[in-house]
C-alpha cells in the first residue's frame, strides 16, 4: 500500500472512531426523525396529541397526515379512513378507555360498530386481546362482529370465545427433565411478585426468575431452570405490597425421568422386525402405552430407505415408541416422520442421505424435475408432524442429498435437519419438545435451509409452541437461520449450544404469546456459502403478531454481524426483549453491521442491562439502541478484556456484579473452573474432577445386553443402582491422560454374574474394555475387586495406564443371565474422573463470576 493510501486510511479510520465514540457515549441515542415504536401506534398518537393540547378531529387528521409522526409504509390502514381514526382517538382521550371509547361509538351509530372494534384493535395490538375480552363481558356488541374484527385484525378468536382459558383453570405447570414452566391466570400487569422453588424433600426456598407479564392471556408466566430428573418441586409465589407479602400460593410437581417406562413385553431388536425398505410401525403395530413404551433397539442392522419410499422410518400416529442407536439412511422426503403421534423417544440414531436430488436448477434454486412448479422445500431427517411430547438426544442429522440456496437467490429453498410442526389435535399432547445432545449439521457444500426448520411461523401455533427445552446441542451449516423458535414460544427454552456457520443465528421472530429464554448459548463464525450473515439473534414482528418477551441471557456471541438485532416481518421490526450479561463482540463495521443490539423501533418495554459490547473494528461499542443507565458491562471499555475473551471463549466468564445476577438462570462458576483473569493471575495445581451426576444425563440400554432395563437413580443424582440383567451407558466428555483415573463407591449384594464398568466408544461390546468387580463369571479383567457385600467400597481404577483409549460413553454392568431368588443388584455411586488442571483465579471484592455458558 502507497504512503498516501495509508495516510488516507488512518484518518478515514480517525473519523471513524470519532463517530462511533460520538454514539456510544452518550446516553441515549438519536433516533430517527419519525416516530419510533416506543409503544403501541395508539399510545404514541395519544401522547403526541396531549403533548400538541389538540382538541379537533382536523388537527388529529392534519398529524396522521405527517410523515414525521407516522411511518405510512407500516400503518396503511390510517391512509384509508383517517377521519374514523381521528374520532376514535378523540373518543379514547374523553373516555380514557380504549373498551369505553369503542362501546360510546357504537351506541352513537351501531352500523359502524365493525369498525370502530378493528381500528381499535389496529391501533394497540398488544392489548387486543384484553379489548376483546372486556367488550365480550361488558358491551351489548355481538360476538359475531367481535369474530370477525379479530380476524381482520389477524387475531384467533377461539382465544376470546368464551374468554381465555385462564377463565376455566387458575394455573398451569408443566414439568420436563430438566425444567418446569409456570403460568398463573387471571393476573393484572402491574401485580408484583416474587418466585422461589426448592425440592420437596430439602428445606431452603432457592429464588427463581420472577414470572413475566404474558398480556394474550393476561396472565404471568414463566419458566424454572437447572432442575434435576424425576424430582419433586415446590414452588411458592408471593404477591408483595411495600416489601410486605399480602399474599402467597403454594404449587407442587415433579420433573421427568431421564428415560421412559418400557415394556419389556415390547423390546424388539430391529434385525428381527426389518427386512429392508421402509420401516413402517402402524403396520408392524409397534406402540406402548403410559406405563409401558414400546422400545426398538438397532443391533448393528442399518434401515436403508427403497428408491421411493417418502422415509426410512413412518411412524405414523403410533405413540409411546422409544428408538435407540438406529442408523437411518434415505427417505425420497424424511429419514423418520410421523403424523399425529405423542410420547415419541429418539435416542443415538444416526440419519443421513435424506431428501431429493436436483433434477433442475432455475436462477440458483433446485427444482426435482424441469416439470416441477415448486422448488425442493421441507424435506428433513426427522418431520414430527403435528406431533408432540418429544425427546430427540445423542443423534446425528448431517450429509442430505440435497443443498439449500443462499439469499442471493432469493429465500433459501431446501432441506433441514428438524423440520417443526408440534401442534398435535389435542392440547395437551402440544408442544414439549425435548432436543439435547444432538449433532445436527451440514457441510460447506450441502448446507440445510435452517438447520432446525419452523411451519407455521407466523402463528400461535407454530414452531416449538410451547414447553419446550432444545439445549446441549452443536447446530451448524445453514444458509439461512441455525435454528426457527418462531411462533407461540410460551415458555420455549433454548440454552448451552453452540451454533455456527448460518446466516442468521437463533431466529425468534416473531413470538407471540411468550416468555421464551435464550440462554447460555455458543454463538460464533456466523456465515451462509457466501460468508454473508445478519446476527446471531434475530428478532421482530412484535406489533404485526403480537406479544411475547424474549428473555437473552449470559450468551457468548462473536460474529461479523450483528448481535442482537431486528428483521421485518410485515415490515414490522419491533421487538420485545430483556438482554442481560451479554458478551457481544464483533469484528466488522459498517451501516446496519456490527452493531451488539440493533433496534430500529425502541420499544419501550425493552430492558438492555450489563451487556459487554465491542467492536474490535472501531475499538469500541457499537449499537443503535435506547442506551439507559446500567445498559453497558464495564468491560466494554477493555480492548485488553476483549482480546482475551476473544481467544479463551470455551473457559471464558463474566464478571458480574450481585445486583445483576440473574435468580435461577446465571450459573456461578466453582474453584475447579479456568475463568479468564485480567490482571494479577495466579496459577496452582488442584484436583478438579468430571463428576457424573445421573439425574442430568440420558440413561441408555447397551449393546443387546440390557435384557432387564431395571435401573434406579438417587434423588441427588449421585447414584445410580442397577436391577436384574442391565447394562447401562452414560455419554461422557474427558480425553484420557496418564493421570486420568476413575473413582467410584460400590455397593453389590454378592449375586450376579458379572458386576463391572466399561469403557466404550461405540455401542458394541469389547471384552478387553470391561473391568469386572466381582461376579462368577470368569473375567479377565478383574484386578480391581469388591467384596464388601452389601457397603459401599471406594474403587479406584488407574484409567490412564490401562491401555485406553479416547471413550465417548461409560458402560454400568450388572449382568445376571441365570437369574435365582435374590435378584442382583448393585449401586455405583460418586463417579468421577479424576484430573491434575492449572486454574486461574482473581480476587475480587463483590464480584460473582457467572458461566457464560455450561461446559
């Protein structure tokens, strides 16, 4: 480069800085000169007219004729007629109602009562439900012209009719494994309470994230997070007036198990019912029942999908079906689909070689055939349609046939790996989703359109919908969004995985009934197949398909893009979002690019609080936000911070500050865990270990050994105890060392055959990686013995200097093949892996370091 081109690049660079420093300190930024979306249209007109002291409908017509106050692109509806606007917005101001004003109106000339109730409910679309509601009680308005004002106004009337169902029930829980979600009905705004849970069997009330306004039921509502598995909960709700508590409820439930009941009357090995072609369970008859699930193990025999069958596996409606450790290839459509089934269990399959090959490509997009008029589109290794109750853990969804277009092309076209439909018929089989330990991912040549795909996005009913937890996953390759949480997003909860390589991050656009959380998240090396993205977060739609919260928390995010940020959808960019202890870096800067929040609209019920945000372009925080108080952690100031973050991201904490800890959601970080030390660090060597607790992890049959299945874990997780003729593995994450060891406490009651743990990286048994304990089979690993009966013994295995290898999954063995009287049982209990590890630590005075996310 010239020497007059270097000087002209520093002070472009100066100017640079100076504009962005300009931004960024001051304390609120300038928005645009039109009215921003601070609130609902009406609030904003209301206001501006009290603020003018108008008292005419011409001086109302004259402001709605302004482009200064009125974006004409997003509010059509007020070129049309905006006399009737500026009645009802007169009426509103006299009557100081909303439900009043349109009630008045409809007196004067009933004939116009139509229109009246749809500008209504155009103009304060997050109230439009409790309009409704108050004129369905209180109004002589029929419900017929009520109907048909919502539907005009995009809106379901079955939610109104008769009003909500928070008038038939007073609250909801609904537990999952690892979480619960509780809805409260018939609830004000404004009510001011505080949440706490504990186990039922333990006497400290622990604080939880206090329940959120949720103003489409009218109700609050909210989820408890970092729960343990087949747990019972209680949960006290305070309602509090001047710090003093006025009134409390009490409510009890208990979380999931780790695992289904299964039938042992309905264990098929799938060498025995598969022949080739397409697995088809309604005409195998193959489903369980609540008490019983109906379990389909793969023993080494692979489901090869025939050149026209529409999937591998077709489920159909039957429910109550575990399949573990099935390889899946092919499926002209899906790998496995179903269609109206609950209660399905998906664990440790491998799907790949799904969907259609291009027969014709048109501007970029993949046709089947020259005759075909739609381009490929949903095809995905699992389709759950209009399905629910789900858990998806420990597969592998990766290499379609096919490849999604990028939007150069226009919208991404092509195949997903999880294609979402979860509305089942019946409510109560809707929504809970469970999608943990998966590796769902494409290639840089075979991209999926999203990674996880949405139907329905624009709906209540689409998506996750509901309960929902999609967590501990690798997401990757994706032209367009990683991952699609649109839709009703009541209580859906997406935390501890790690995307990349997407044009768009995690999409929530829009939410419409809400809360979600989005949380502890991963996100990084943002790009489609032009290494073009927008952000890692991306949401809108909030006034156009209202209204949901969308909880960010704790997220480590470092793209080129944005970070959080807006997208239309009907040309409506507003979003409702509560961003809290955020770590947001970026590297590129340009218009409408690299900005850590990026909020057009400013809706006034956004909280943006204690994020870091840096741009390493301008050296310096870039956003386009309300900036308020608290809204900046002050590490956003330190390039030198920054940098380290930048390359310590997977043992990376934040320092936060006790006033910002997040109840239930920010995790705290313990002496064993390396956190990022800015200054005066300090290294020693300490003991940290790779504990196992069994209430936090999939429990899965092995091999063909598992014959019994009966298997027992602890109430704090730290047990697990084995019955019969069971074979066990756990997926665990260590790299074996010389000085790796495996420690545990034993307690066996002298029957069996074989009482051990393997160590495997597959789900076929080795012999030589089994280590017996005690037993009457002969072994030959069987150095470390048992033989206290009946007590717990330490036993210690030098897993380093055992000829190991790298394992993925640890095998727990109580194998009783001639069973007698006394049925065999033994108990593993405090496993862990034990390892020498440098630690950095920093004193600091007040200071909490907080997980940025779970390791």
């Amino acid at each position: 480069m010239c020497q007059a081109n270097k000087t002209m690049w520093v002070a472009v660079k100066l100017v640079v800085l100076f504009l962005a420093f300009s931004i960024t300190s001051c304390s609120q930024f300038h928005a645009p000169t039109r009215i921003s979306a601070t609130d609902q249209l009406g609030s904003v007109l209301i206001s501006e007219i009290k603020r003018q002291q108008f008292e005419s409908q011409a001086e109302i017509v004259a402001l709605l004729e302004t482009p200064t106050y009125v974006s004409k692109k997003k509010h059509r509806f007020l070129n049309k007629d905006r006399q009737s606007v500026a009645t009802l917005l007169l009426e509103i101001l006299n009557s100081k109602s909303v439900p009043q004003a349109v009630m008045n109106l409809s007196e004067s000339d009933a004939s116009l009562t139509s229109k009246w109730v749809t500008l209504a409910l155009r103009l304060y679309p997050i109230d439009a439900y409790r309009i409704l509601e108050q004129l369905y009680a209180d109004s002589t308005i029929n419900n017929t012209t009520l109907e048909s004002a919502a539907l005009s106004a995009g809106l379901k009337p079955s939610r109104i009719f008769p009003a909500t169902a928070s008038n038939d029930i007073d609250y909801r829980i609904v537990p999952l494994i690892h979480s619960a979600s509780l809805t409260v009905y018939n609830q004000s705004e404004d009510a001011n309470t505080r949440l706490w849970y504990k186990r039922s069997d333990e006497g400290t009330w622990l604080p939880a994230l206090e329940l959120q306004w949720e103003p489409i039921q009218g109700a609050l509502s909210g989820s408890i997070v970092h729960l343990a598995a087949q747990t019972e909960y209680d949960v006290k709700l305070e309602y509090m007036d001047d710090d003093q508590i006025i009134e409390e409820q009490r409510y009890r439930f208990q979380t999931r198990p780790n695992s289904p009941p299964i039938d042992p009357e309905k264990i098929y090995y799938l060498s025995d019912i598969y022949s080739g072609g397409q697995l088809n369970l309604s005409t195998l008859g193959i489903q369980g029942d609540e008490t019983g699930w109906a379990l389909i193990i793969g023993d080494g025999t692979e489901i090869i999908a025939a050149e026209n069958d529409y999937a591998a596996i077709d489920i159909g409606s039957q429910s109550y079906v575990k399949f573990e450790n099935i390889t899946v290839k092919g499926g002209n459509n899906y790998g496995i689909t179903a269609k109206q089934a609950h209660h399905l269990w998906i664990d440790g399959c491998d799907i790949s070689e799904f969907g259609r090959v291009a027969g014709d490509m048109r501007d970029g997009v993949a046709y089947e055939n020259a005759e075909s008029t739609k381009a490929i589109n949903y095809d995905s290794g699992i389709s759950l349609r209009e399905s629910g109750v789900v858990t998806i853990e420990n597969c592998k969804i990766h290499s379609p046939n096919g490849s999604a277009n990028h939007w150069g092309y226009g919208h991404p076209y092509g195949p997903s790996a999880l294609l979402m439909r979860a509305r089942h018929s019946v409510e109560e089989y809707r929504g809970q989703y469970i999608i943990r330990n998966n590796r769902f991912y494409g290639s840089d040549n075979k991209r999926f359109n999203d990674v996880i795909e949405s139907r329905s996005n624009p709906r209540p009913w689409g998506g996750f919908i509901r309960d929902s937890a999609i967590h501990d996953n690798y997401l990757a390759y994706a032209n367009d969004d990683i991952i699609e949480l649109d839709g009703g997003q009541s209580n859906v909860l997406f935390y501890n995985n790690e995307i990349e390589q997407g044009y768009c991050g995690i999409s929530a656009i829009p939410n419409m009934l809400g809360p979600s959380y989005i949380f502890n998240n991963y996100i990084h090396n943002l790009g489609d197949e032009r290494q073009k993205a927008w952000a890692a977060i991306k949401l809108g739609g909030l006034m156009s398909a209202p209204a949901g919260i969308i909880n960010i928390f704790e997220n480590l995010v470092m793209t080129g893009s944005n970070g959080v940020a807006a997208a239309g959808l009907k040309s409506d960019y507003t979003f409702w979002a509560n961003v809290k202890n955020n770590v947001l870096i970026h590297d590129k800067y340009w218009n409408k690019m690299g900005q850590g929040i990026y909020d057009t609209e400013q809706y006034n019920g956004s909280e943006f609080t204690n994020n870091l945000i840096y741009n390493s372009q301008i050296d310096a925080p870039s956003v386009h936000a309300n900036v308020g108080e608290n809204f900046y952690h002050p590490w956003s100031e330190r390039a030198d911070v920054v940098e380290n973050i930048s390359h310590s991201a997977t043992s990376f904490n934040l320092e936060i500050e006790e006033q910002f800890i997040i109840p239930n959601f920010s995790r705290f970080s313990s002496v064993a865990q390396n956190t990022l030390a800015v200054a005066d660090a300090t290294t020693e060597l300490t003991d940290s270990d790779f504990s196992i607790n069994f209430s936090y992890i999939p429990i899965n049959s092995f091999d063909r050994q598992d014959k019994s299945g009966n298997y027992r874990i602890s109430d704090n997780g730290d047990t697990i105890t084995l019955f019969g003729n069971t074979w066990k593995s756990v997926a665990v994450d260590v790299s074996i060392t010389p000085e790796t060891v495996l420690q545990l406490e034993l307690k066996g009651n002298g029957s069996g055959e074989i009482v051990g743990i393997a160590f495997e990286n597959d789900n076929k048994l080795t012999s030589s990686k089994l280590y017996k304990f005690s037993g009457s089979q002969k072994w030959a690993n069987d150095t470390f013995k048992y033989s206290d009966i009946d007590e717990f013994e330490t036993i210690t295995l030098p897993v380093g200097s055992l000829d190991i290898e790298e394992i993925d999954r640890l095998v727990f063995v109580m194998d009783d093949d001639k069973p007698t009287s006394t049925v065999s049982q033994v108990s593993f209990k405090n496993v862990r892996f034990l390892e020498p590890v440098i630690t950095q630590q920093k004193e600091i005075n007040s200071v909490i370091k907080v997980g940025v996310w779970l390791d």
